[in-house]
C-alpha cells in the first residue's frame, strides 16, 4: 500500500524550493505588488529580496491569476481546481473571498509539504473557517485533509498510481470542467515522469485547461549560470532539457494529449498586462537592474494548454 519512496537529499532540496517560493511571495505581498491576506499564516518571516525578484513574482502571480479568470468565466464554478506541487499556495482561500470559489479544489504535494499545510490551517481560524462545510467537518485522515470542496494530499507526482488515488480520494471527477495548475513544479520531475503524469491528467480530463509556469530557453548562457546556481543549492533540475523556448513547450503539451496550446516568455506576459498594473507596480521600488530583470523574464514561461473547445481561445490578449 505505502509506496512512498524515501526522500533522497535531491528531494529535500526541492521541498525546500516551497519555502523560498512562499518566502518570496509574502515578501511582495508586503509591498504591496498584490494583495494576499492568507500568505502570512504560512509564512511568519520573509527577508526583504530584490526589486527584479518582487517584480517578476508579481508576473508570475498575476500571469497565472490571468488565467485562472479566463477559465472560470468560461465554465463557472461549477468546475474544479487541480494544484499540482502546491506548496503553500494560497489560491483556495483568495477565491472563497471572492465570487468565484469553486464547487472543489484538489491540492497535491509532497506529504511532509501537505502535513505543514495541514498544521498550519488547523492552528489558524481565519484558514480553517474557509474550509468547514456548515458541520465544521474536516477529517484528517492518513495524514490528508478533506473537506466539503477541498482536499490537501501528500503524495509524489512521479508515483502515477498515487496520484490516481488521491485523485480519487479527493473527489476528481472526469465528468466537470478541470483547471490543472503546475506552477514551477513540472520542471522537478524526470521527463517521463511528468510525461506520463500529463498524460494521464489529459486523457482523465476531457474539458480541461493546464497552466504550466516553469524556465525556458535554458541552454545559453544566462540559462547556464540559472542551473549552476540552483546545482550548488543541491537543486537540479530533472526535467531541465525540456525548458526549451516557449513554442517548443506548447508543441510538448499537444504531444501529451492536449488539444490545444500557447506558451510565451514572460516578456511578452508583462508587455501584455494592462499599462496601469504594470506603471503601478513600477512605482513601488526603483529597479536599476533592468537588464538582469529583463533576462529573467526571458528565461521564464506561461504555457496554457486545454482540452475541449470551451477554453480554445484563452490567449493572452482575451
Ligand atoms: C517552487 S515550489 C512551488 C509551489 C507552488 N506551486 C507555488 O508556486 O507557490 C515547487 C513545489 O513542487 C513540489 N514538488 C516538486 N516535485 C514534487 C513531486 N515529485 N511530488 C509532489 N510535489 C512535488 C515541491 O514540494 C514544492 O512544494
């Protein structure tokens, strides 16, 4: 039954990437770069990090929340959200908060990575009041927790038949519209693994919309100094040869089962941002390296696949 494998050193390091991931995130949010009211609960202490780093989580954060709005205004709520590697993710709860929550909301990461999520919304009312149905009932159960609409549950990506499991103790139906979210988490998976992880997610799911934020165009040099960094934190990157340029990315997730597929750098997501977020967001710290930010963008990619013609026309400009 229990066919977890141990953590290897290499794993530790990518558990570790949630926490400076989340750390980043509560950084900007204090700024001001975007509103967030839950990302403290997870994260009680965060050092100030550097304007192109603030910057470019704001892209990120606001390129996937993009489309999570072209998804929902397509099918309503009566869908489901699937967070793949969701770390300390806050989404479940900014969606409660608005009119937009949806019927459930599947959250799956490493169990040690689920197992801290779960503490900390047990310890924190503002948290746990978002995810009681009237009855107040949340089990924990094996060490996942599930309530009426959401479901936080340890298991690895690279193990499918896990996956399939929790899928199903979490309630995934095939049958409703899936939005699947892999937000800087594919890239940590050996090729084949996440191959057939996607795989199974498109053949599962047959009205479904995939975002997948993760690097690109990592083979020159700028790539280069990006993977030696991350090498000498112990933290390589197992699916690195497939961070090609942002097409190649589309052409992969056709490949796998999606109908449909567009990828662009992350230049191209902040040119696509309406002038007023962009100019505000300017105004909140000097940035000197514009360059280095600049490169950043370069080397970073949203990929939107789907399946089914309700969400073919998800674009950048919709
Ligand atoms: C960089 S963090 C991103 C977290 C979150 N998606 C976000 O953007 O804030 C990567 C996450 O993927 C998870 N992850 C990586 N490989 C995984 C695997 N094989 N199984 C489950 N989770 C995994 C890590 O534990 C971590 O929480």
């Amino acid at each position: 039954m229990n066919n977890i494998i141990s953590w290897s050193a290499e794993d530790e390091a990518i558990i570790a990437t949630n926490t400076d991931a989340s750390e980043c995130k509560r950084c900007a949010v204090e700024l001001g770069y975007w509103k967030d009211d839950y990302i403290s609960y997870f994260v009680k202490h965060c050092d100030r990090k550097a304007p192109e780093i603030n910057r470019g989580y704001y892209a990120r954060v606001r390129a996937m929340e993009m489309f999570i709005h072209q998804f929902l205004e397509r099918c309503g709520t009566k869908c489901q959200i699937i967070n793949l590697g969701c770390g300390f993710d806050t989404l479940y709860w900014r969606l409660k908060d608005s009119t937009q929550a949806v019927a459930n909301f599947i959250e799956l990461d490493f169990p040690s990575v689920t197992a801290k999520k779960c503490h900390i919304i047990k310890r924190n009312k503002q948290l746990l009041e978002k995810i009681s149905n009237e009855d107040g009932e949340v089990i924990i159960r094996e060490g996942d927790l599930h309530a009426d609409g959401y479901h936080l549950l340890g298991c690895d990506l690279r193990c499918l038949g896990e996956v399939k499991r929790k899928l199903a103790a979490g309630g995934a139906d095939g049958a409703l519209p899936a939005l699947l979210l892999a937000e800087c988490v594919l890239v940590y998976l050996r090729p084949d693994a996440a191959a057939a992880l996607l795989r199974h997610l498109a053949a599962a799911f047959p009205r479904a919309a995939l975002l997948v934020y993760e690097q690109c165009n990592l083979a020159d040099k700028f790539g280069e100094v990006m993977l030696r960094n991350l090498e000498a934190r112990g933290c390589a990157l197992a699916g690195e040869r497939l961070c090609r340029e942002p097409a190649a990315q589309a052409e992969r997730m056709r490949a796998l089962g999606f109908e449909h597929a567009r990828a662009w750098d992350m230049r191209a997501v902040w040119r696509a941002l309406p002038d007023d977020d962009r100019a505000r967001v300017e105004r909140l710290e000097p940035l000197d390296e514009q360059e280095l930010l600049q490169q950043l963008h370069a080397h970073y990619a949203l990929t939107v696949a789907s399946r089914g013609d309700m969400f073919a026309d998800m674009d950048l400009n919709a």
